[in-house]
C-alpha cells in the first residue's frame, strides 16, 4: 500500500510542481519516487538475512542524500531566477500529499524503532509528512507575500530533511553491519561448526585413557 501510494504521487505532484513552477512541489515529487523504490528495495529483502536488510538500507539512505542534494541545487536555482509558483496548487496538492503521507505513516508507526531496513521505511513516511505540511505553509507564504521565495525556503528545508534522514538511515546500517560481522567473527573463532564432534581417533584414545573411578581426580 505504502509503495502504491507514493508512486501515485510522485506523478502527481511532479506533473503539477512542473505546471506551476514549483520548487518545493518538485522536491516532494522526487521524494515520493525515491520512498517508493525504497519501498520496493524493503519488500525484496525484508526476508533476507540481517546483513542484506543493512546493505540495502546503505542503498536507500545513499538515494535520499543524493535527492537531497538534487532539491537543494534546485532551490538555488529557483532562487536566482526568482519563479513564483501558483500558491492555490501547491496548497491543495500539498494537503492532498498531506493526507497520503499520513496515512502511510501511521501503517508504518510500529516500525520506528526496527532494524535499520524498516527504521528506513518509517523514516521515509516520516519525512513526506514533514515536508508536506511545510508544503502547505510555502503556499501560503507564496500567497501572502507575492514572491517565490518562501517556496525556496521549503525546498531548502526539505532538502536539509533529506540530508538529516538519509544520515540517520546509513549510519544504522553501518553499526548493524559492523554488529553483524563481530558476531559472525566470534562464531566462527570461539564455537565452529560441529565443535562437538570429536574425531574417531580422539574418542578412541579418550576411551582407552578413561580413568578409573578409583583415580584420584587432579
């Protein structure tokens, strides 16, 4: 349902932010397409061992850092050329996503203090919920004021939101992957498999050397 949802809206809020010159509606667009293969990338591994969940939630924080970069480059750019989106579309899309990325959100609650792969995928919706509801004030903004500049302060703030949840996700990762190699480490040195299968010829001199119950025990 999650991964319905947002490729929905990606196209959704990509098609519009294009038509009203929206950096902020754009940035969520993107946002949306990259939740929605994070999505799929968490499905494909979610009965994987430990150690694939954590190099694919690598590859989905590494996604939203690079999407982060892409929404800050483009609120510079929307900056300088000083575009100003229509506000009324930004506000009913932006409250449309609002609902979208709520919904997902809650479904996905009970997973915020999972392994990094599932932290990953409420970290996702958390953040579509944030950078909705901001939408929506970058469209009153750009109402009340005239200009673009409030919908490029969004874009930014989004965009820094990317940064600080695609950070979170691969550093999880990286500890549950360090995590995982001490521990398959420590099996392999301190208990190898079949450590208890001793071979014919050391239980057969462990036999002849029995001592007797009359030794004395040293």
């Amino acid at each position: 349902m999650a991964l319905a949802i947002n490729a929905g809206f990606f196209l959704v809020e990509m098609v519009a932010g294009a038509a009203v010159g929206s950096a902020a509606l754009q940035a969520d667009a993107l946002d949306f397409l990259g939740d929605a293969a994070n999505y799929a990338i968490s499905l494909g591994v979610a009965k994987k061992a430990l150690k694939w969940r954590s190099r694919a939630a690598i590859a989905k924080g590494a996604t939203m850092l690079g999407f982060a970069l892409w929404v800050l480059a483009s609120a510079v750019w929307h900056g300088v050329h000083g575009t100003v989106p229509r506000a009324e579309v930004m506000g009913v899309v932006g409250l449309a996503a609002l609902i979208a990325n709520g919904s997902v959100a809650l479904m996905l609650y009970r997973f915020r203090n999972g392994e990094a792969n599932m932290r990953a995928v409420w970290i996702c919706s958390r953040n579509d919920a944030m950078g909705n509801a901001i939408v929506m004030l970058a469209a009153m903004g750009v109402f009340g004021t005239g200009t673009g500049w409030p919908d490029v302060v969004v874009a930014a703030v989004m965009g820094g939101l990317g940064l600080w949840g695609g950070w979170q996700i691969v550093s999880r990762a990286c500890s549950e992957l360090r995590a995982d190699r001490a521990s398959a480490s420590g099996v392999e040195v301190n208990h190898p498999p079949n450590a208890h299968v001793l071979p014919a010829t050391v239980r057969s001199w462990l036999r002849r050397n029995r001592p007797s119950s009359s030794s004395p025990m040293l």
